[in-house]
C-alpha cells in the first residue's frame, strides 16, 4: 500500500494536519494508534483571538467543539483582599471541550477524504531509495486486544508527519533533545460542582500556571519534580480539577518504556488533591476519577514543527504547551510546506 502522505497520531495535532493536508488536494492515510493521549483531557482553553482559526476549521468541517466561556483567574496563594477587584472579574475566553473534537473528528476526515487506519508503527523509521516504509502493527483496543489487523503491515509514503506525541521519539530517537515526555493528571468529577465554585465564570484557571517552569528545568538534569495547577473546567458532560505535572528522567522513561511501570496513581492523585484543597475543600475531596496519561513537550517551549534534519520527507508536529492555541495555524502552515515539497521533491 502507499500513499502521498502518511500522518502517524490520531490526536489533534495529527487530525488537523491531516484535515489541511487533504484540503490542499493530497493523499492523506492517518495512523491511529489507539494509545493514551493528552487530547483528550485537555482543557481546551484559549483567548479569544485564538479562536479565529477554529473558526475556519468549523466553516469547512462542521462543529468541532468550540464554546465561549467566562473564565475567573485565581492565585490560591494571594489572599482574595490582595487582587485589584478589576483582576477578579470574569473575563471572554474560548474553548475546544476536547471530548466534542474527538467526536466529530472521523467524520470530518472521511469526508475529507483521509483514510483512517487503526494501527501502530513499529519503529524507528526507515528510508529506502522510494521513500518511506513503515511496518505496522494493530492498534490496541480500549478493553486490551487489538482493535483489528492492518490489511498490509507495509506502508509506503513519500512524506510522513509524526504526530503521536511521545511515540514521534520511538520512531525517530534523534527528536530526543528536543522533544521531552512528562506525566500530567486530572481529575474527572463524578458530579457537578457545587454552584459557588463555577459561578458566575464558569471557568476557573490559574493567574500563572506553574507547569512551564517545571518543564524548562528538564535542560538540566534532576530528579523527579512535580506541581499542581488548581484548576475547575467544564468539558462536553463532565467537569476536569487540577492538572498535576511530573517531569523527570524517570517521568520520561516510564512514558515511553512499557515494561518501566508509570508513576503511582494513587499517590499522583492524593498530590493534586492537596493542591485543589487551596481552591476548595470541597473540590479537594470530591468523587472522581483519576487519570494520567503522558504528555509530550519541548524544554525551551518553542514547538517542534516542520522537517526533520537530514531524513527527506519526514516531518514533525509535536511539543506543544497551549496545544489548541497553537496548533491549527501551525497545521496549516506544516501543510503547505509539505504540498509545495510534494509538488517539487528535488528542491
């Protein structure tokens, strides 16, 4: 089997390279791998501004998921008398809710024409004198198993997009410096919360999220670290708390390894508990669910987007920290970097 271009990852970076990749008139086969991806716990937020390119998407495609919110920023470490009221009022933001982009996601891409493959690559990649040859496996199944055999284990393209988060690493180690694993987890309330804590935003965040300092401490080495960012976020019919991060070398290799064991859930979640309590104690010791899943991202912040030094034909979308933000502009120009290669392969 082969095609123009093979899009490995079935999340949102590698559905919306796949939607403008097919839009320019290209051959499109996407991967699905059916593992654990951040996609879908995500908040989804982004100011208003950002929404604009979600707009086109939702123009061309159908509803993708998009929301106008009011969002309330806290520092549960300020006292409330210390924040200038004007700093405490709700302010206009957007939303993706992440379960409603999922959703809608293969419809839009059949009817866009991309054929959607439920398989994984066994890596890393090679490169023959026709192009790329990827040897695939079936995707695992939500209950264990596989979800089905691919119909050929290779596949051949002139240009592949890695776009599986911490799988574009197995694939192609030379992303390694780049491109870093964590863990993050949330917790997925077993009702909604009581009406003072959404109201009358319906979004609480963080003033200053403490995620990205932990992530910028990875360019040196050190041990496993971890924070909390209290948080409360409506998404499709469910409402997420908090975000815990753990970056680390172990972090990284429990991510990508799978016989190295992923860090203890119940001693995650008891953390992130801790760290709500100073939002709420309501909300610290409300039923939920926990999970974690982990999350691919860049040390220096600057995404990794574009081609791959010295492997022709091969490009990565990865990395990102404000992944709803970023990526659909970012989609859009990948894409048309690839239909101008792919319209001139010996430049």
């Amino acid at each position: 089997m082969a095609a123009a271009v093979v899009v490995v990852g079935g999340g949102l970076c590698g559905g919306l390279v796949a939607l403008e990749l097919a839009a320019l008139g290209l051959e499109v086969v996407l991967l699905e791998g059916g593992g654990p991806a951040a996609t879908e716990l995500s908040y989804g937020l982004m100011p208003l501004p950002a929404a604009l390119p979600w707009l086109r998407l939702q123009l061309r495609h159908g509803p993708l998921g998009l929301r106008c919110r009011w969002l309330r920023l806290h520092s549960a470490a300020e006292p409330a008398a210390s924040v200038p009221w004007l700093d405490r009022l709700p302010l206009p933001a957007a939303q993706v809710e992440a379960p409603l982009f999922l959703a809608a996601l293969p419809a839009a891409l059949a009817a866009a024409g991309v054929q959607v493959l439920p398989a994984q690559v066994r890596g890393p990649l090679q490169r023959g004198p026709g192009g790329w040859r990827l040897v695939l496996e079936p995707a695992p199944a939500a209950g264990g198993g596989a979800r089905g055999s691919a119909a050929d284990p290779g596949l051949e393209a002139a240009q592949v997009v890695l776009a599986a988060g911490g799988g574009c690493r197995q694939l192609w180690p030379a992303l390694a410096p780049g491109l870093q694993t964590s863990w993050a987890g949330v917790l997925e309330l077993a009702e909604a919360p009581p009406r003072g804590l959404c109201w009358p935003a319906e979004l609480t965040v963080p003033r200053r999220f403490q995620r990205p300092a932990l992530k910028r401490q990875t360019l040196a080495p050190g041990p496993l670290a971890w924070v909390v960012d209290a948080g409360l976020v409506p998404s499709a019919d469910r409402w997420l708390a908090g975000q815990i991060s753990l970056v680390g070398a172990e972090a990284a290799l429990g991510a990508q390894a799978p016989d190295t064991p992923q860090p203890d859930p119940a001693a995650m979640e008891e953390r992130l508990r801790q760290g709500l309590s100073g939002l709420s104690p309501a909300l610290a010791g409300a039923p939920a669910r926990y999970r974690q899943v982990p999350v691919t991202f860049s040390p220096t912040a600057t995404p990794l987007v574009g081609p791959v030094g010295g492997a022709p034909g091969l490009w990565v979308l990865s990395g990102f920290s404000a992944a709803f933000s970023q990526v659909p502009q970012q989609a859009l120009r990948l894409a048309q970097a690839i239909a101008t290669a792919a319209a001139d392969p010996v430049q």
